[in-house]
C-alpha cells in the first residue's frame, strides 16, 4: 500500500467522483423541466440524499473514528458555511412550516442583525470566524433535518479542537472525518 493511502482509498476516490455528477445530471434535469420553487426543494433533498448515501458508503470502506459532535456543541455553528439556492429555499420551506409566525419573525430579525455585524466585520478587515449563525437558538439548529450539506459534513472527533480553532480564527487544526 502507498503511504498515506488509506485501505478501501480506490473506491473512495470513485465514489468521490460519482455522487456529485449524480447529484448535477439530476438537478440539471429537474431544473430544465420546472423551476419553481418546490422542484428546487427536491433538488435540494436529492442532493442531501445522494451525499447520505454516499457517505454511509464511504463509513463502510473506511470506518470513522469517534464523532464529539453532538446536541448542544456548536462550535462549528460559529463559521459562515456556503449554501446553494436549493438549499436555501429548502431552509425556507421547512422553518415556514415548522416556526411560529413570531418564531420565524425573530429569525428572519436575526438574519438581518448577524448579516449586519459580518459586513461591519468584513469592513474592518477581522475575521467572521465567532459569529453564530442565524439557524442556532440556544445551541440548536432550528433547522437540523435540513441543514446545508457543508454543515452535515462537518464533524470533529475533539471538541476541544473546534473551540480552539474557532478562538484562533481557523489558525489551528480539527481533526476531521474525510474519506
């Protein structure tokens, strides 16, 4: 074996090829179709369903070590992550239909103020690293069944980790699951 080469590697690296070409075929088919807002939620859903699939593949091949990530731990909530339109729309759908009219009201208010504090950050030139994204409300996300891919691939096995990385602006290392 190669140093460096993780056993089960070669069918990794095919499985890191093939998911997100499923996940564009289907999209742009689905897309060229309709594009109204409920074929964009399923485009979103598919997408969180082919990475699923695709990462309960890649946990067979090669086994994660244990996870730290769990309820009330919100290190990585911290860090601004990036979403596509679909999933934004899914976000929507789902906090409209699962938040109180005054519980969505107050996100949507916090939505604006954090949008508010990281351009004031980004201004100054200091790092938006700290600033709690507008899904989490007293350590949990409002919106965990749906939330973005970026934050369903997050995962650390040391807490500790996240927080001093989250502290050091991204300047230290977490040790993370990636096949």
């Amino acid at each position: 074996m190669e140093q460096g080469t993780l056993p089960g590697a070669a069918p990794l690296d095919d499985l890191e090829r093939r998911a997100p070409h499923s996940e564009r075929l289907r999209a742009n088919q689905a897309l060229q179709r309709d594009r109204s807002p409920l074929t964009l939620i399923k485009v979103a859903a598919c997408g969180t369903r082919i990475v699923e699939e695709a990462l309960q593949q890649a946990e067979r091949a090669v086994p994660p070590p244990c996870s730290a990530c769990k309820e009330g731990c919100d290190w990585c909530c911290h860090l601004t992550v990036g979403t596509s339109v679909p999933e934004v729309i899914r976000l929507l759908d789902y906090l409209r239909q699962n938040l109180s009219p005054e519980d969505f009201a107050a996100f949507q208010e916090r939505v604006a103020r954090l949008d508010e504090q990281r351009r004031a950050l980004r201004v100054a030139g200091r790092s938006e690293a700290g600033v709690p994204c507008a899904l989490l409300v007293d350590h949990c996300c409002i919106a965990y069944p749906v939330r973005p891919l970026m934050c369903r691939g997050f995962n650390s096995s040391d807490a500790t980790a996240c927080e001093r990385f989250l502290q050091s602006s991204g300047q230290t290392s977490v040790p993370l699951y990636a096949p």
